[in-house]
C-alpha cells in the first residue's frame, strides 16, 4: 500500500524559496535574484509564503502561477519571471535529486515501517495517499497541510532513517488531525511515536528523548511512564491514550 505520493511542485517551492534573503551554500542563484528582482524580491519576501497559504484553507497545489486564486497580476508576472530563470531551473534540478535520495529511502524501509508504525499507533492507515512536497535541500521544511492531506519536506540525512522517521512524524499528524483537544499533548505524543519510539525500532539502537522540539520535552517526560505501560498492553489506541492523557497531564 502507497501512502505518499512524492512530487515537486514548482510554485511551492518558489514560495518557500522566496521568504530567504540567501541559502546557504546557494549565495550566487540568490546574488542572480537580487539583481533581477532588485525590488520585488524584497517586497514579495514577506508575502511569499502566503500567496499560496491561506490560514483556513491551507496551500493551494496549483500548476502555474496563473492557477494560485487571490493573487495579484503583479505577483503572478513576478512568479513567471523567476520560474523562467535558469538560477531557479537549477533549485528544481537540484530538488529532484533530492526527491530521488527521499524515495530512494522510503521505498527501502516502507515495509518495515508500516508494520512498527501500526504495532505502534493501532489505527487503520489512511488508505489515501498523501502528497509530498519536496523542496530544496538547503531549505529547511518539515511541515503538514491536513486540508490538502499534504507534508512539505526537504531530505537531510542526520541519522539513519531520518527521511521515514519524519515523514511519519508528519503522517502521523495528519491521522490525527482535528481527533485532539490539546495540541501539545497530542504533538508529544507524536513525538513519542515518531522520533522516539519508531526511530530506536528501525535503527535498532538508540534511546529516548534525543530528539524532537525542546518545548515538548517536559510535557513528555511526564507522558513517557504511562507511554511505556501503553505499548506493553496493547489495550488502547494512539487516539484513545491521548484522550486519556490530556486529562491527565
Ligand atoms: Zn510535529
């Protein structure tokens, strides 16, 4: 069963490309930019993200800039403009190697991870597949779009399994979408899931707690004794410890 369709969608990437002044490592496509775009690269900046983010409805996964819905003609010239360069058909070219190296890793642990990931959560798999986003590899992205059952990820390989493990992080939150009544607790238990438990069953070594945002940290340590008693019994589900939790800690 495929559960991710991986794609790179220029318009996305563009607007997740937009918002830096600079990339590290890419300094003479962005010194192209500045020069082409003196102006507009400055003004769209801020706005970027947004063109095709919209806080009720998500990312629009449109083809062409002509497609994104409440955009100025202004802004779609200026997305033709620089899709048309050969500084940004270099981002695209470098972000399908990327996405190559991202699918390259999934397919080899998809089996495996499925079968701990649902020995761990006890929830049926969404049965649709949910599109990936790639973007580039000097961009940092890990973020989920549940409206449009979407993950925006960049591949970085800073331990074993890192791509499956994220990108499970982030399926994860899409099952669980709208299931919750306190964000924190439930995104501790995703972590818990994920980067812990996941993370130590496919690398087979490891230890908890050495990943994951710093600000969950606590509220998981407090989590983590009745964690431990819930994958030994195997009687609840993800959604049902969480319910349980939050009225916990
Ligand atoms: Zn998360």
């Amino acid at each position: 069963m495929d559960i991710f369709r991986f794609r790179i969608n220029k318009i996305y990437l563009l607007s997740q490309i937009v918002p830096w002044e600079y990339l590290p490592g890419r300094e003479e496509y962005f010194d192209a930019f500045h020069q082409e775009f003196p102006r507009e690269w400055r003004w769209i900046k801020e706005r970027a993200r947004k063109v095709v983010h919209d806080e009720d409805k998500g990312i629009f996964i449109v083809d062409t800039p002509d497609d994104i819905p409440r955009c100025s003609a202004e802004v779609k010239r200026f997305f033709v403009s620089v899709l048309r360069t050969k500084e940004f058909k270099m981002i695209v070219k470098e972000t399908q190697e990327s996405l190559f190296k991202v699918k390259k890793e999934w397919e080899k642990n998809q089996r495996r991870a499925l079968v701990e990931f649902c020995d761990i959560v006890r929830l049926p798999l969404d049965p649709s597949c949910a599109t990936v986003l790639i973007t580039h590899p000097a961009l940092p992205n890990g973020r989920n779009y549940p409206s449009q059952n979407a993950i925006g990820w960049t591949y970085r390989k800073d331990w074993k399994n890192y791509n499956t493990v994220y990108l499970m992080h982030e399926f994860l939150h899409l099952q669980t979408d709208g299931r919750f009544k306190r964000e924190e607790v439930m995104h501790a238990i995703v972590e818990l899931a994920t980067d812990n438990e996941l993370k130590i069953r496919l690398g087979g070594t490891g230890s908890y707690f050495e990943d994951g945002h710093s600000g969950l940290r606590k509220l998981e340590k407090k989590i983590y004794p009745f964690w431990k008693k819930y994958l030994q019994k195997n009687k609840e589900n993800l959604i049902q410890f969480n319910r349980r939790m939050e009225k916990f800690v």
